[in-house]
C-alpha cells in the first residue's frame, strides 16, 4: 500500500482507489471518477496532486493547497474514504479562489477571493450545519475575517458543489 500513497497526480489517485476493493464498492464508481477528472483539472493547470505529503505530519491536517501542490493526507488505514473526497474538493475550491484574481494558480489569492458575497449565509443555507460552521470559526479563529470567509466558502463548496463543477471552475478561472 505504501507505493500507492506515494504515487502523485490522477493516476496515483486511480491506482489507490483500485488497490482498495472494499473501498471503492463503499464510494461508487461515478463519484471516484468524477474526482479523478477534478484532480486532471488541477494537474493540467500545472497544479501536482498528492497523498501524505510532508505537511500532513502536522497535527490535524486533512489537506492543503499550496499554489503547486493539492495534498489530502489520509487516515491511519490508508485506505480513501468519504471524507478524504470531501477533502478535495475543498482544497480544489481553495485553488478556484486562487485563480479568481489573476487566473494564477500561485497562492496570491487577489482580489476578494470569494466567489459568494456572503458565504456564512450561503452555507448555513445550503445545509451546512450551525454546529460545523461554529466548529470551523473556532479551528481557523486565527484568520482575519477574509480568510475565515474563505475557509467557510469552501467547505460549502465540498459539501454542496459537485467535483465536475470544480473541475469547470478551474478549468474556467486558472490559466497554466
């Protein structure tokens, strides 16, 4: 399994997801197709994809996006679960925020970086629930109010965005 992990981009997605029978019959096979195509997306934009970078070492961390790299760390098991899908397309969103100001993918995040003017709203109306917006304020109460909004944006867009939307928006907002 440890090979697999370290395989980067799509196809190292593919090959994980294929070397985990029990859990590619839990996630189906739309849905894991759907997100391989947005990690295509990333990587075509000149952004690499990976499992259990280094950073993942910190305490906590479920993913990040970085300007050059989209990284999900996984669980103990290796194994890819729900969440870890989730996991993309929250970090692929932070990528689509990136790209809102100058169409670059490099982590300058110009302009407002939001594509909702208000995403609280947004997403206690989507059905994000007041609990998990209240857990997200207090994990990233370090941030000033942009990029809280930031943060709570793209966990809306994880739980209510199709990835073959996100995928649209990269290909759309990012040049290479």
């Amino acid at each position: 399994m440890n090979f697999f992990l370290r395989l980067l981009g799509a196809a190292g997605l593919a090959a994980t997801l294929l070397a985990q029978p029990s859990r590619a019959q839990e996630i189906s096979e739309t849905t894991l197709a759907q997100h391989i195509l947005l990690v295509q997306a990333a990587e075509d934009k000149g952004v690499d994809f990976v499992f259990n970078h280094p950073f993942c070492q910190r305490k906590g961390l479920q993913g990040f996006y970085d300007g050059q790299v989209l990284g999900v760390c996984l669980g103990p098991t290796g194994e890819i679960t729900e969440n870890d899908l989730d996991t993309i397309r929250h970090e692929a969103h932070h990528m689509v925020q990136d790209c809102l100001g100058d169409g670059k993918a490099d982590y300058q995040f110009e302009g407002d970086g939001s594509m909702y003017p208000n995403a609280y709203e947004l997403a206690l109306h989507a059905g994000l629930p007041l609990d998990t917006l209240t857990r997200i304020r207090m994990a990233y109460s370090h941030l000033d109010e942009r990029d809280f909004l930031m943060e709570v944006e793209a966990f809306y867009v994880a739980h209510a965005i199709n990835p073959l939307q996100i995928a649209e928006a990269i290909n759309t907002l990012c040049s290479r």
